[in-house]
C-alpha cells in the first residue's frame, strides 16, 4: 500500500514538472530561399488551408499535427512543430531539412 502510494505521489510530481516546464524560447525568423519557399507551399497546401502555415509537423514528415506553442518562422511561413527536438532541427539547418522533406 505504503509503495503504491509512493509511485502515485511520483507520477503526481512528474505530470506536474511536465505541466510546468517553460516553453522553450522562440527561436530566430529564418531566411527562405525560393527552393525553401516552394517546399513550404507545398507543405502548407498539403494540411489542407492554404494560410502560410505548416500546421502538420515538418520534423515528422508532416505525419504529426504541429502546434502553435513550437512555431519556427521561415521566411512568410510559420511553420508548427510536435516537439523540440523537431523544431531545434530545422531552426538548425532549414534549408537542409527542407530539401530533405518529401512532399506529395
Ligand atoms: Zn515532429
């Protein structure tokens, strides 16, 4: 009993720390090229609105929706990111990245 109550009051702490966390810091406006550019139109039309925003996120191969609280700005396109360690990979090398991104 004494130990099931331990777990509970440690996955209470947990869920709290996760709740809590600060949101990472906006990262810096990224410059687009026209190739960048073409690929982020294709990703914003891919999510069905066309709005300049990716909403699907682009670390996952646009498989996973991106939220508005890890957003990367790339030239006229805000681009919405799952988590991080997504985003901090294209606020990296974009230009990479987005060359890699496949796009149908
Ligand atoms: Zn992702």
């Amino acid at each position: 009993m004494a130990t099931t109550l331990r777990c509970f009051a440690v996955l209470v702490a947990f869920l709290l720390a996760a709740c809590t966390a600060e949101l990472p810091p906006p990262a810096a406006p990224i410059a687009a090229t026209p190739e960048m550019i073409a690929k982020l139109a294709a990703a914003d039309a891919k999510d069905g609105t066309v709005d300049k925003c990716v909403h699907r996120c682009a670390g996952c191969a646009l498989g996973m929706n991106g939220m508005a609280t890890m957003p990367l700005q790339v030239g006229d396109y805000a681009m919405h990111f799952c988590k991080q360690a997504c985003r901090d990979r294209y606020a990296e090398d974009a230009a990479g990245e987005l060359a890699r991104l496949k796009v149908d």
